[in-house]
C-alpha cells in the first residue's frame, strides 16, 4: 500500500497522478471484510504529499463511493474520514457534505432518526468558502427538523425550524413550504401548543392544490391534518378562544366523516363528557397527549376537567366544591384550584366564595344581548344612511 502511495505521488502529470490513485481507490473498496486500506487512503490524502487539487477530487469519489460497502464498515470509515478531516474542514467543505449525506442515508435506513438529523446538522450551511443558495438552505433545515420529529424531539427540531423560518418567506418551492408548515405543526402539539397546533394543521387541510411539484396530496393526508386540528383543539386550553375554534371546525362538513366527530360534537355542545367517551378518545390520542404533567393529571385529564368545568357553568348558577369534586371525578380542593386558576385567566366567568365553599358562575346573556343590540343599531344607522342617499339620488355603492 505505502509502496503504491509513493508510486502515485511521484506522478507529475496530474491526471496521471489522479487515474493512479482512483485505480488504488478500487482497490480499497474491494476490501470488503478490512478497514485499515481505506483509513490509510484518508491518512495520505489528507498529508502533504497529495496536492489539495486532487485530494478534494479523491475524497469526493471516495464519499460517493461508500455506499459499496457493508453497512457497518461504512459508518466506522465514514466516522473515521469526518474526524481526519476536521482540522481541514474549511479545504473539504463540499467532500465533507458528501460523506455526511451519505451516512444520514444510511442511518435513515435503519430508522436511527436522530443520529441522521445530528450527521446532517453538522453540514456547514453558512460556509464564506462556497455558495449556498436559500433552497439548499431550507431543505436541509426542514429535513433535520423531519427527522428530530421522527423521534418526538421538539426542542432539536424547533431550532432548525427557526433557521428555516427566515428563508421560507421568500421561497417559491411550494414542497418545501408545505414541508416547513406541516413540521411546524407537529412542534407545536409536541410542546403542548394545542390551539395554535389546531390553526396550523386546519390551514394544511385546506390545501386545495392536490399536486404540489412531484408530490402527489391525498385525501387520506388532508383527513389526518383536519384530525389532529380537531383533537388539538380538545385538548387545549377550555376557554373563548378554544370556543371560537371549535365553532369553525364543527361547521366544517368535512369534520362529520371524522371518527372523532362524536366527542367534537358533545364539546362544542358544552355538553358535560363522561369516563367512557373520554376512556374512548384517549385511544386516539399520541404519547406525549397523555403525558403527566407536574400536578399529576394527564394532559388528557386536565383538558377534559376543565372542559367539564365550563359546560357546568353553564348549567348551574353555583354549585359547592364538594358537589363539583364530584362532577369531575376529582378531590373538592383541586376542583377549587382548577376553577380559580380558570376565573383568573378569564376563561370562565365567576367568582368564589371560600367561607361558604361555593363557586358562584355569572352569566354573559346580559352581554351578549347588549352586543345584539348594538349591532341592530349599527345596521340601522346605514340603512338610515342608505334611504337618505337615495331620497337625493345619489348613487349607492354594491
């Protein structure tokens, strides 16, 4: 092998040099069951006897050409390759891309999802030494943050999803974009953003394009994106807001064929949930929407009490801690707790009275009433507006 090496190196013309080194390169590869050839052949292209010129050529073959071999000499080379490297990575940015790619391809494979999403993020993608356009740019931030969501992890992937979020602005590659809000959505549920988990994914069901460049959109993917924005929404925060959204989504005619039409139905409804329908909807529900939170309710549990919690304020005008512990299913103290954690964040309308130990629940008729009428008046003053115009024959905007 040394004797080969000193053969190449004394070549002076350099495509000479260069076809000699790719025959040693064959012969490297053809060693299937030994690593110590091709680490040699990294040592000498890496050491001062190899012209950058051709060692960038070699290595780059080199990384092309590692999918040869069996899966496992394949890492150890590629591991072995990216540290020998490192002290040079400015010279071997474009061999060092290469190599990576290669070995997030192979990790992909055997579904090592975060160990492809770390061997990518490791690309150099703000390199002064080469140019990068924006959508090469993107496509890898929304491939690592693909990836990290393979394996629930938000927190990695949230951070290549910002990267992206500057350069999606101003993309025209509509895979991409769909690729980066379909992520985005999925970081949003992962950390317990559910309502606005639930707006992102009920913007994708919307998706009206049913081929996007190459990839083809289905019905079944539009259905599953309007899924999860209405399990989201019953999972958030109970309150105006959640009401809103839950509004929209069961006047959606799409929403009825959904298999957790039942329980959107009796939530919308502000209809109180019993142990069987919520046991029911759990089953439908991710891992980390059943996780324990620190005052030991589930996700699930905390969003069903205080749904229950609402649609009972509209049932009762007060109603005792103890009698309310039972309602939930809960112990009276933590129903108190719950209660007024939701009355202080506006969610609920009411008020507490301890020395009794009776949450009084105020109705909001009287508002909406007031709001009804100031509207009819509104319409009123216009239609007054509008007769007056026509009286002096004026025209009347459409």
């Amino acid at each position: 092998m040394e004797a080969a090496f000193a053969q190449a190196s004394a070549i002076a013309d350099q495509r000479q040099k260069i076809e000699q080194y790719k025959h040693i390169l064959s012969t490297v590869f053809s060693s299937e069951d030994d690593v110590v050839p091709a680490k040699k052949f990294i040592d000498h292209m890496l050491s001062d006897d190899v012209p950058l010129v051709v060692s960038r050529q070699l290595l780059q073959s080199f990384g092309q050409d590692l999918g040869r071999l069996r899966p496992e000499l394949q890492k150890e080379i590629a591991h072995y390759a990216l540290a020998q490297i490192q002290p040079r990575s400015v010279s071997f940015e474009e061999q060092v891309l290469i190599i990576r790619e290669k070995l997030a391809e192979l990790y992909e494979s055997e579904q090592q999802w975060s160990k492809a999403a770390q061997m990518l993020s490791g690309i150099n993608l703000d390199s002064s030494m080469r140019v990068i356009d924006d959508k090469f740019k993107l496509a890898k931030c929304v491939q690592v943050a693909r990836l990290y969501l393979e394996d629930d992890d938000a927190v990695n992937a949230e951070a290549f999803i910002n990267k992206a979020s500057f350069l999606v602005s101003s993309s025209q590659h509509e895979v991409l974009n769909l690729q980066y809000k379909v992520c985005y959505a999925r970081i949003l549920d992962l950390k317990r953003k559910f309502l606005e988990a639930a707006l992102r994914y009920y913007d994708i069901s919307q998706i009206e394009k049913r081929q996007i460049g190459e990839e083809e959109i289905d019905e079944e993917a539009l259905q599953q994106a309007l899924s999860a924005a209405v399990t989201c929404t019953i999972l958030a925060a109970a309150g105006p807001q959640r009401s809103r959204v839950l509004a929209t989504l069961y006047k959606d005619e799409r929403c009825s064929k959904l298999k957790v039409y039942p329980i959107l139905q009796k939530v919308y409804l502000e209809r109180i949930l019993r142990k069987p329908e919520i046991d029911a909807f759990a089953e439908e529900l991710k891992p980390h929407q059943k996780a324990l939170l620190p005052d030991n309710f589930t996700v699930l549990d905390r969003a069903m009490i205080e749904h229950n919690l609402l649609s009972a304020s509209k049932l009762y005008t007060n109603i005792s801690f103890e009698e309310l512990g039972t309602l939930l299913g809960i112990e009276p103290p933590k129903a108190e707790k719950i209660a007024s954690r939701m009355i202080y964040e506006d969610r609920m309308r009411g008020s507490i009275d301890q020395v009794e130990a009776v949450i009084h629940f105020e109705d909001d008729t009287e508002e909406l009433q007031q709001w009804d009428q100031q509207i009819v008046g509104l319409c009123q003053a216009l239609n007054d507006i509008l007769d007056s115009m026509a009286k002096k024959g004026l025209a009347i905007p459409v």
